[in-house]
C-alpha cells in the first residue's frame, strides 16, 4: 500500500487496515517458524506497510493536538 492511499483513508478506516496488517504479519511471522514462507520479501512490505499507516496516525494525531491548543 502506498502512501497516497494511506492518506486517503479515513482515520477509522486507517485503524481497522493498520490491525490488518499487523495480523498478516503475524501469520507471515508464523509461517517463517513453521518453514511454509518461500517470498520472505512480504515481511519486509509488511512491515514498511505498518511502519507507513503508524506515521499518518502520528501526523494526525499531533495535528489535532496542534489544533487544540490554538
């Protein structure tokens, strides 16, 4: 997922993918331990993806922060 359509996601939205992933990753995980991953590149994507999708929360949540302040 890039990061123009991370950005266009609703918040909520953004939340329920970022869980998501974060199972995906945890069954890709799994699936290195029992031997049955043969692309271990989709580990690497996958968590680019999460690191992605937590850097719009971030920037989301200080704007609203920002703003709240004012």
């Amino acid at each position: 997922m890039k990061i123009d359509e991370i950005r266009a996601l609703s918040t909520d939205e953004l939340r329920g993918r970022l869980e998501d992933t974060r199972e995906e990753l945890m069954n890709l995980r799994f699936q290195t331990v029992i031997g049955g991953l043969t692309d271990h590149t989709r580990l690497r994507f996958t968590r680019r993806t999460i690191a992605r999708m937590m850097t719009v929360l971030k920037e989301r949540e200080m704007v609203e922060y920002q703003e709240g302040e004012e």
